[in-house]
C-alpha cells in the first residue's frame, strides 16, 4: 500500500456515504534515509516511515477510524460496530513479521493508541528461515547472471516448495564456489519471539498466522503438507485464531482444497 495508492482509493470512496470497512496491507516500513539506502530491486517490499504515516493520514482525513481486527471480524459476521468506530473502519495489517515493525512503527501507533496486526511466519521468527520471496531478490541482485542462468523464467510461485528451494540452494551454491556471499540487510530481519510478545503485550497489537514458510498454498499437492502448513496449533504466539494471512493473498493462490483445510 503506497500513499498514491492511498490518494487513489479516497478518490473513489469521496461520494461514499455507506459504510465502509478495508484492511491496509503493508509489510516493512523504515526510516527514510534506510529505506533510500536500499537498491530499488531489494527495497520492493518496503516503504519509508513517512510514506506510511501519509497513507494513514490519507485515510483518516475521509473519516476511517483505526479499528481491531477482531472489531471487523465481529462487525462481519454479526453486523456489530464497535462504540467508537462511527461509519468507517481501517484495519492496519503488516505481512511476515519484519523487525522493522517492532523497531519504526510499533512506537509511534502506540503512541497515538492505533491498534494493527502483524501476521507472522513461524520459521521466520527468530530467523530461523529467510523468507523465501527475500531469498530470490537477493539472489537476483548478488549474482543475476547465475540467477537468470539457473533460473530463467521459470515460475518459482507455481513450483512445489521442495524443488523451489533447491533451485535458490542451487543458485547460492554458486555464488559461494565465487567466493562470494550474500549480503542480508538489517530491514530484511524477522522479528525475535520477544518482539512480537512485547507488541502484543502492549494491548494495540494483534498476531495471525501466515503459515509455517509462506509457501503458496495452492501448489501444495498433499492434503498432510497443506495442513501442516495451515495449522496454527504450535504457535502459542498467535492471538486472532479466526483470522488466517494467505500468502500473496490472491484468489487464485488458495484453491477449493486450501479452503476446505482452513476451515
């Protein structure tokens, strides 16, 4: 979600008068001078702190109040406002849990007592596991020629999990028979266990699931692996269990047997 973005959707809900709910979805946000710092290829999923807080902006000045996530799940399914939402509800989301949540935003929304979610990976906690989607833009930024020679234009969301890791293990392999390694910036870190208990503890901070390793989901053939990748049961960290992040979150990522496993 950018700001233009943001400008774009209050154009089109100015003449509105019906009730409104949207979730904003973003993922890191860093202070602008790290977020400048970073090549256009790695900063894609990324935006500076002002940006963000213009894009809130943009949608407080039509009226959005800042709302919980569980507010909007009540207000969906039994039709119940919250006391102190009036016409419009906004909730703010942050995908795959980056430490730059805990370390930039987490701060200032407390401050001005603005709940949001951050829906988190469980292998990527602690950076147990990088981010498959970060493992590809760095690959693709160290070492493109080996990128495009292993690669190609192949489509890594369309393969099974197995073989898409062994083609970027592939590819790292001969970046470090170059001698030469992979650099991980500090806005690529996940955030610790610690960090996401302190936000949550805080009260304005809700946790979703976002799967086990952000696989897409309708590429899974095995109904064991799809379960065992949807099932939140061994993260005690998660908070909102009626909610759940799809990876990518597009239609056609979550088929009917995503679905069915979900529910």
């Amino acid at each position: 979600m950018s700001s233009l973005l943001a400008r774009s959707v209050a154009r089109a809900l100015l003449d509105s008068t019906e009730d409104i709910a949207v979730v904003l979805a973003f993922h890191g946000v860093l202070p602008e001078q790290e977020c400048r710092s970073l090549p256009p290829l790695l900063r894609r999923n990324f935006m500076s702190l002002p940006e963000f807080l213009r894009t809130l902006q943009a949608f407080r000045s039509l009226g959005f109040e800042f709302a919980r996530l569980n507010d909007l799940i009540t207000f969906l399914e039994l039709g119940q406002r919250p006391t102190q939402i009036h016409t419009r509800m906004a909730v703010i989301t942050f995908d795959d849990g980056y430490a730059s949540i805990a370390r930039s935003v987490f701060p200032i929304l407390q401050a001005k007592q603005i709940p949001f979610v951050v829906c988190a990976i469980s292998t990527c906690l602690e950076g147990r596991q990088m981010l498959w989607t970060d493992w590809v833009r760095l690959l693709r930024h160290a070492a493109p020629g080996i990128f495009e020679e292993l690669v190609g234009d192949q489509d890594l969301k369309a393969m099974p999990n197995s073989e898409r890791k062994r083609l970027l293990q592939s590819c790292e392999a001969r970046l470090t028979a170059m001698g030469r390694r992979l650099t991980v910036p500090e806005a690529y870190r996940p955030m610790s266990l610690g960090e996401l208990k302190r936000l949550h503890d805080s009260g304005f901070v809700e946790v979703v699931f976002h799967t086990r390793t952000h696989p897409i989901l309708s590429t899974i053939e095995s109904e064991v692996e799809l379960e065992q990748e949807c099932s939140a049961s061994e993260a005690d960290w998660v908070t909102c269990r009626e909610a759940f992040c799809i990876p990518n979150g597009l239609q056609r990522y979550c088929g009917p047997t995503v679905v069915q496993v979900l529910r």
